[in-house]
C-alpha cells in the first residue's frame, strides 16, 4: 500500500510539471507535436499524454486528426512501474502513416501481392483491376475489358500473368506488363473467385448460381505464357464440380497441397475438400465447430499448412489444411469480410465493419483492421483510417507492410515501424 501511495505521489507531481521541465517529456520530445495531436490536448498537458501513452502502450492511439495509425491494446503493466522505468523509445509514429492510392471510383473487392511483393493488385466493382508499385504506392497499370464488377485476382508466380473473375459471367488472362487481355473463359453465370496452382497450369474458378444454374467450381488448363506466339489455351474444363452449395453462393475456393484438392467456402458456412481430378467431395468441416453465417474469406498460409477464413458471425478460424481441423478462433465485435495471415509474426488481421447499407443509420461502423496474435487469440491493436466497411486486406510477402481496400473506394497501404515486429502481449 505504501508503494502505491508513493507512485500516487509521483503521478501527481510529474502532471503538475510544465511540459518544458519534465525529464520523460524531454525524453520524447521528438514526437510531442504528433503525440499532443493525437491525444487532443495542448502541449501545456502533454506530459499527461506521455506518460499514459506509455502506460498503455498506446503512443499512437489514433485520435481524431489521426485516424490511421496503429493502435495498440492496452498492457497489464502496472502505472508506477512504467514511471520508475520508462522505456529507451517511444514508437515513431510518423512512420506509419499510410499511403493512400485512389485508382478506383467504386469499393474495392479484393488486393493480391506477387510473388516478390513488389506489385499490389486491386479489384473493384468499377470493372477495372489495377496494378501497383507495392513500395511507394505509384499506379502502374489499369486492366480495361471487363463490363462488370471484378471480385478477385490471381497472379502467376513468375508475375508475367494475372487472372481475374468478373460479374460479367467473365474470367479473364491478362498479360502483366502490358495489360493485353490474353484469353477469355466464358461462363453462363458471374465469376466470384479464381485462384493459379502450384506450377501455374491450372486454375480453379468459382461461378454464382443464376437463375436455374447451379453455383460451380470450374478447374482450367493454363497453356499460355505472354511470350509464346502461339495461344493454345481453350475454354474447356478439366473439371466442373456443381451443386456444391444449393441456393448458396462459393465465396472463395483455393487449391490444396500439391495441387490434389480444392478447399471451398461460401454464404452456407460450410467448408469443404474437393479431389482436383475427379471432383468427389472429401471432407465438410464440423457444424458444432465451424461458423454459423457465411464465409467471406478464405486464405491459405505462406507455406501452405493451414489457412484462415473470415465470416459473418463476426469470427475468423483457422484451419488445418488437410483434414478441416479447427486450430483457433478470432472472436471479433464487427462482421468480418477481409482476413490475411503475416507470413513474418504470429499475427492475424481482420477488417470489415456493418454492412454498408447500414452504414448512414450508425454513428461508427468500427471499419478498422484488427490485429491478433496468431497463437493466443488475443486482439494486439489495429489501424484505423477507412471511411466505410474493410473489404480487402493483404499482407506483402515479406511481412513489412500490408494494404486494406475499403467500401470507400481507397487503397491504403500501411509500412510497419520497426516497434511492430516487437509487440508482446
């Protein structure tokens, strides 16, 4: 009790201290303008930020002018002893400020990183995907063809190919570096998700069910390669899979460990494991265990082991890739649209928000990208910023930054500083 009465003392007399005079102050003295701001007081009182700020570990808490930057849940450390031993550094907060890339006049739907990561791809529903410098930001490219919303990409691991799914009952090759369109895969129904194989020879395309056709799974031979002069691609299917889920659309389908399966998850909550060559269902995850509204996403690990799926039920889990084990769970307070998995730290990230028709009857639509420690299920922070529900988000293959697509029509692409990679809970 009398230690508590003391660091009482102590809280109380460093906030009676002018800011000029307090040793912690000084300390900090580098992010004292970003800090007063982000806490909304004037520098007469930012000792008083300073010192909170550290206690809860949240130097960038995200206040009003600053919306985007990170913001770290609050640590079980007690006040007094933050005071007696105050950290060497405070995070830098200017470093994750977040580039903000407007090249789409409606809501993002889906980004996809290459291979190296140093080109970013985003979908739409304004018809045209688009390419990215991943590092600065700067748009490369717009791929024009398509007449209707585009859901989601792929891109070849050589990165000379991508592949896209549109609501024109249309999936398109594109050639990267020149955004030539190089084939297209007629459907009789809108294109949801595509997703290459190992190798790149194959690709597994979903198709929404329309009026009396049934929701499908198509698998495609890839044969053409933008620096070949003869096109032998066709448009026939290796295999179809149909009536996977009857009345319920496949939100996403991906292929599993050595090209053998298709795993697949769509608005009936069920996951499910196909056989790539003969189309026979394997394996449905467990009701009792799975989620109970529509899955939304679905992404596989960097080394492809396990993978994550994100849901209306306001989850995300994850999975074991071979046998729909359930490894852990995200619980979160907001629909969950968009999940991607660090391929760097044991972090998971969540975004979404209300639906967006929603969004005018509420005052806040939580439209932040949540972060949670992979291995303990326990939220970390997130980064706010977008003016409308989360739908897209993406990790860079090196683990130093990610992008969010929003309902507002804006990618923003975010640099980790390097006080991330050392976050404890």
């Amino acid at each position: 009790m009398a230690f508590l009465a003391f660091a009482t003392m102590i809280v109380l007399a460093i906030l009676e201290i002018p800011a000029a005079a307090n040793p912690l102050f000084e300390r900090y003295s580098g992010c004292r303008e970003e800090l007063a701001a982000i806490g909304g007081y004037g520098e007469e009182k930012l000792s008083t930020v300073i010192i909170y700020g550290t206690v809860l570990c949240h130097p960038c808490g995200g206040g009003r002018r600053h919306p985007h930057m990170l913001r770290l849940k609050p640590h079980p450390i007690s006040a007094s002893h933050h005071l007696l031993n105050p950290p060497a550094s405070l995070p830098s907060c200017a470093q994750m400020r977040p580039i903000l890339m407007k090249g789409h006049e409606r809501p993002l739907t889906f980004l996809k990183y290459n291979r190296e990561g140093d080109l970013l791809f985003s979908c739409a529903k304004d018809h045209n995907p688009t390419v990215w410098f991943a590092d600065n930001g700067e748009r490369l490219g717009t791929y024009r063809g398509h007449n209707g919303a585009v859901w989601s990409c792929d891109v070849s691991r050589d990165s000379t190919t991508v592949i896209t799914a549109s609501a024109d009952q249309t999936s398109k090759l594109w050639d990267v570096k020149t955004g030539t369109p190089l084939f297209t895969f007629q459907f009789d129904s809108p294109c949801r998700s595509v997703d290459f194989s190992i190798g790149d020879k194959l690709a597994v395309i979903t198709t929404d069910q329309f009026l009396d056709i049934p929701s499908a799974i198509h698998v495609k031979r890839i044969s053409i390669d933008p620096e070949d002069d003869i096109d032998e691609q066709s448009d026939e299917s290796v295999v179809t899979i149909k009536g996977v889920s009857v009345g319920r659309r496949i939100n996403r389908a991906v292929w599993g460990p050595l090209n053998r399966t298709i795993i697949s998850g769509g608005d009936d909550a069920v996951l499910r494991i196909w056989d790539a060559e003969t189309g026979k269902l394997l394996k449905e995850s467990d009701k009792e265990s799975g989620h109970t509204k529509g899955i939304t996403s679905l992404v596989k690990s960097a080394d492809g082991s396990h993978f994550i799926t994100g849901s209306l039920d306001k989850s995300a889990k994850l999975w074991d890739i071979r046998n729909l084990t359930l490894l852990k769970t995200y619980a979160s307070n907001s629909l969950v649209n968009a999940v991607d998995m660090s391929p760097l730290v044991d972090h998971i990230v969540l975004g979404g928000g209300q639906e967006a028709r929603d969004v005018p009857k509420s005052d806040g639509g939580k439209f932040e990208a949540k972060f949670y420690d992979k291995i303990l299920e326990e939220e970390i922070g997130g980064v706010k910023g977008h003016f409308g529900p989360i739908n897209a988000l993406a990790f860079n293959p090196d683990g130093k930054s990610f992008a969010s697509g929003g309902e507002d029509g804006y990618v923003r692409l975010h640099h980790f500083d390097s006080d991330y990679f050392h976050i404890r809970i």
